[in-house]
C-alpha cells in the first residue's frame, strides 16, 4: 500500500467508533455464526468422518491379524491328525486285543503311552474297548488317571467306532482341562478291537494370545467360547442358547459343570458382514453389581477345516480416543483461526490510526530515504572493489588447477613407465624357463648326435622348434601393456596343455626326484582361455612346487580336475612343507617371494593371477591338512562359455 493511497490534512479527525470494526454490526454477526453453527457442524462431520475412516483402517488391519490367528489355529490341530491313525497301527496297542488282556501288557502300553505323551508334547493318549473302558492311558500313574474311566457318551467314540476320524472339542470330565479330541478306531479290516484318542491342548494358543494383550476368542458350532487368552470369556455364550440345547449340553457334559452363561447384551448394530458392534457388561459381572455397560466390535471369520469361529474384539473406545483427538486439533485450529480473525481486525484498526502519523512524518522518511541512497551508493563501491578481489581469486584458482592437471598427467606417465618396467621384468622371468628349456635339449641333441640317435635329435629340435615360437608369443605379449585389448579366448583342450607343461618341465632335475601323478586323462575336458598363457600358469605354479620339493625324500605332486557348474577346477597339490605365517595373504603380490635371493623374481604367480583373471577365472592357494599346498585354478568350462 504506497503512501498516495490515503491522504490526511493537518485538520484531520478520525471518528474512532466508525473505523473500529470489532464494533462493526456485521463482524458480529458473523463472529455469531462461525462459532455457534458452522463450528459445530464441522466438528461433527469431521468426527463422523473420523470414526468411519479409523473403523476402515482397523477392520483392514483386522483381516490378516485374525488369518495369522485362524492359521495358528488350523496348523495347532492339524500338525496332530496323523498321530491317532498311526497309534492305531502301533503292535504295543494292538497286543492288548489279542486274546487275554493281561497285566504285562497293560503296563507296557500304559508305559509307551506316557512315552508318546511326553514326545508329541500333547495332553493326554489313551486306549478304550469297544464298549468304552478305558484300558490304558499316557496318565495311569497321576491321580485323575483315565485308566478305568468309560467316555463311551462322548461323540468322538462313536465316530471311531463308525470307523472314521473323530474330531471333538470339550472340558475334560476327570481333568476338567479343555482339549481336541482326536480318535481313530485299532483292528483290521472292519473288525474294530478297540479305540485309541488323542487329546491336544489348546492351552499354548491360549497363552500366547494372552501375552498379546488382544482380546481373541473362538467359538465353537454351538456358540459356546471354547478358546480365549482371557478367563472371563471361557465358557461363556455369545447370545443366549435355546433352553433345550443348553439342557443338552449340559447333560453331555461336553464342558463339563460350565454353567454356558452367556455374555450380557444389549443394543445391537450390523457394521457389516463380519463386524457388529454391540453393547455389553464385564463378562464375569452380573445382576446388580455389574459394570457400566461398554460399546465393543466384533469381527468374526471361520476358521477353515472346522466348524468353529474365531472373533477379534475391539474397544468402541479406541475409536472414541481417535475422534477425540481430532476434534481436540480441529477445536484448536478453529480456535486458532478465530484468534486470527479477531487479530486481523485488530491489525487493521492500528493501521487506520497509524496512517495520520504517517503523514507526519513523511519528510522524515524522505530524509531517511536520501540517507539510504547515500549508504547504498557506500556499499556498492565496497561490493565492487570485493568483486575485484574475488576475480583475482578466481584466475589464482583456476592457475592452481592448471598446475594439478599438469601434475596429474605427470604421475599417469609415470604409472606408465612403471607397469611397462614391471611387465617387462615378468616377461624376462617367464623368457627364462622355456631358454632353459631349449638349452638343456640342445645339449641333449648334441649328445644324441654323437651316439647316431638321429630320431631323438630330431625330436629335441623339434621341441626347440615349438619353445622358440613360445618365445615370440611371450615377447608379444609386451603389447598387450601398451593398450587394453581383449583377451582372445577360445576352447583349448585341458590334457593337451598338461601334456605339453609336464614335457617343458621334463629337462628339469627336480623333475626326476619328484613323482607326478596327473588325473586329468579325459580328452573331452576343455576350458575357454590361451593354450600359451594358461600353459605359463601352470609352468610357474609346477616349478614353484618342484623347488618347494627340492630337499624331501618322497616327493609328489598331484594334478587333478573336476566339473562344478559351468566351471571347471584344477587342483594341484604337492606334500612340500605348505606356506608360513602371513605368506598366503601375500603370495599374489609382485615381488613377493620366500625364495633365496637371486632364485626368484616373486612375479610368477603374480603374473599367472592375472592371466587366470583375464580368463574369467580366479587363482587361489591354500594349505592343505595334510600338509603341502594346494593351488586350485576355477575356469569358465567351454560348453558354458
């Protein structure tokens, strides 16, 4: 708002009751409104709103909650099913059919019983005659054994003697314990000797829920709680049972003396298929003493394979807390945006009355204002001269990277020269073996020349013929440091090259002190790499184990190979006296050696860990338990390749 916007003379008045607007007529109407209609309606819309979203939110929360419950139920009950069947089958339990039921046969079931308890971890195992005696039992030494009970009444007895599966749920009669009873009748054929049940205890599950602090309850077909992680819940009726079936199971005596008391209700409301909500008392109080009645939800699904029903229980009041909780940050953000209002108004009516001294001191300002033009001119000139100085910065800096790259590239020519002195030297220790090679055949020809063995000459300058252009394909390999280039891999044949390394090492001395037992024979095996370089590798590595083994009486080096995957590994391993300390962390490293000085570079196996990785493969060494070391090579098998 520019200052032209009002205008005042010196004779100005302002009429203070016109301009205060929280005397405005409509400002209180409005305030009127806002505070006693639209902020109610809003409150309540957002509560409903809430208490739907929040019920949303929980029943979907609900519905894998109560399928993990429903699992745990179903695997508790079903991990038993076999085991009646199997009983049924047992020859110890069988024996007490067969003729005269006599006492050493009693105690020897009553025995493999308790046993059988005690393994399967279940409740209680016994056997009954056909007319549903009890004649042995896992618990015939406790004081409510069920040896000489007869539960003949019970349902499942009757399914067995039907000859299917019984399945029944109830209070113990004698152990007042709940439990699933399993049955399953013992004969052959459709002749039935007797009957043998298994009974499992629920009270795992039940424990385990009442450590989850949620209330959890499952309800048989009859509408009775059988399972529930709270004492107050057991036993109880979820809606009032016909007196006729309340009779009849009170004289089954499916739940022993439970009186089926069922859980006091009153108004009820369908959410949806699986939710209602309903009101009810404590379930443990009754009559006059009872509590005040409570809002609660129950959502409910079957539990498959049974006839039962397992029920989540939730508070109407966690709801109530969540719409609380909103309705106390919408009451304070309406709060907030009447305060607001109200400051407004208020903010309006200080600058209606500071306008008159703004006029003023107008000149004031204009003074202020000449003076700021001053100050600004100041700091421009300060801000140009700090400008200055910083581009003089800038070329300093931009000087001092130029002087980096140039020591940069400076030290990437150095690395250089470094590698190439360091191939260069590799190349002269792998030069060496096959020149010692062509040396000791040229001696060996010079001495078949003189005894007339022309054939063997012949053969010796043939192989100097091949270790000569061995030698020119090691030299080439100097270019290869010159520039990245691919490593040409192809199939080669795995006996060839061993075949051609061992002759290479056959000039040697050590070679006729040590015995070499080489396993790879099958001419099908073959790996992608370079004959010339993967027959390096394994050069170095023998020669390594041939000076290993220079001083040992019964000196051996074993070579073999094995497919694993799309891999093929060579082991070579020898009963030298193994690697030392430290030595196996550093034995790939250039220029490591534990040989006497002047016997070894120490970039044989360097050298050959690269070659082994140019292949795709991998290079290691270990000691072996027996002692010596073994060196295992992992190549890519050419079939897979």
């Amino acid at each position: 708002m520019s200052d032209t916007s009002f205008e005042f003379t010196a004779s100005t008045e302002f009429n203070d009751k016109d301009d205060d607007l929280l005397q405005n007529r409509s400002i209180k109407i409005l305030l009127v409104i806002l505070i006693s209609i639209a902020m109610p309606l809003t409150l309540w819309a957002l509560a409903q709103w809430t208490h739907t979203n929040s019920l949303n939110d929980l029943r979907r929360k609900l519905d894998s909650r109560m399928q993990l419950y429903s699992s745990n139920i179903v695997s508790e009950l079903e991990k038993y099913e076999y085991l009646p069947v199997i009983l049924a089958r047992d020859p110890i339990l069988k024996s007490l059919f067969e003729g005269e039921m006599l006492d050493f046969r009693i105690d020897r079931a009553n025995r493999h019983l308790s046993a059988i308890e005690q393994i399967a971890e279940v409740s209680a195992v016994y056997v009954m005659t056909t007319q549903g005696n009890t004649v042995a039992a896992s618990n015939w030494d406790e004081e409510n054994s069920f040896v000489g009970k007869n539960f003949r009444f019970r349902p499942y007895f009757k399914n067995a003697m039907q000859g299917r599966t019984g399945h029944y749920f109830a209070l113990g009669t004698t152990s007042n314990i709940p439990g699933y009873y399993l049955s399953y009748p013992i004969g052959d054929g459709d002749k039935i000797d007797g009957v043998v049940v298994v009974k499992v205890s629920v009270a795992r599950l039940e424990e385990a829920w009442a450590r989850a602090k949620e209330e959890v309850i499952v309800t048989d077909r009859n509408g009775v709680v059988i399972i529930s992680g709270r004492d107050e819940w057991r036993f109880r009726t979820l809606e009032k049972l016909r007196p006729d079936l309340r009779q009849s199971l009170i004289n089954s005596r499916q739940y022993s003396d439970a009186q089926l008391i069922p859980i006091e209700t009153g108004r009820e409301r369908i959410i949806d298929d699986n939710t209602k909500r309903i009101a009810i008392r404590h379930p443990l109080a009754n009559g006059k003493d009872a509590s005040k009645w409570e809002d609660i939800y129950i959502r409910s699904r079957p539990v498959l394979g049974t006839d039962w029903i397992v029920h989540y229980i939730f508070r109407e009041a966690t709801l109530r807390n969540d719409v609380i909780n909103t309705l106390i940050i919408a009451a304070f953000a309406w709060l907030i945006a009447i305060l607001s209002f109200l400051y407004m108004l208020q903010r309006r009516n200080m600058i209606n009355h500071r306008l008159e001294y703004q006029e003023r001191h107008r000149q004031t300002l204009e003074n202020a204002a000449i003076e700021l033009e001053h100050r600004v001119e100041r700091r421009t000139k300060a801000l140009s001269e700090a400008n200055k100085r910083l581009e003089e910065e800038i070329q300093e800096r931009h000087k001092a990277e130029d002087d980096l790259h140039r020591a940069q590239d400076e030290l990437i020519q150095a690395g250089k020269l470094a590698a190439l002195g360091q191939m260069a030297a590799g190349i002269t220790h792998e030069m060496n073996q096959p020149l010692t090679a062509i040396r000791s055949y040229a001696d060996n020809a010079s001495v078949l020349l003189k005894r007339d063995r022309l054939n063997d000459v012949d053969s010796n300058l043939v192989q100097i013929s091949q270790l000569c252009a061995r030698l020119g394909k090691i030299s080439g390999q100097l270019k290869v440091f010159s520039r990245k280039t691919p490593s040409q891999k192809e199939p080669i044949s795995l006996v060839k090259v061993m075949a051609d390394t061992l002759t290479l090492l056959e000039s040697s001395s050590k070679f006729e002190n040590t015995q070499i037992i080489n396993n790879i024979k099958d001419p099908s095996i073959s790996v992608l790499g370079e004959a010339i370089r993967l027959e390096q590798v394994l050069l170095n590595i023998l020669r390594n184990a041939l000076d290993a083994l220079a001083d040992k009486a019964g000196a051996c080096i074993w070579i073999s190979a094995h497919a694993q995957g799309t891999r093929m590994v060579i082991h070579i391993r020898d009963n030298g006296p193994g690697f030392e300390g430290d030595d196996l962390e550093r034995i790939f490293d250039p220029f490591f050696t534990t040989k006497e000085v002047g016997k070894g570079l120490g970039l044989g196996l360097s050298i050959s860990s690269r070659i082994i990785q140019d292949f795709g493969g991998v290079l290691k060494a270990h000691n072996h338990p027996d002692g010596g070391a073994v060196f295992t090579i992992e190549l890519l098998q050419a079939a897979h390749g």
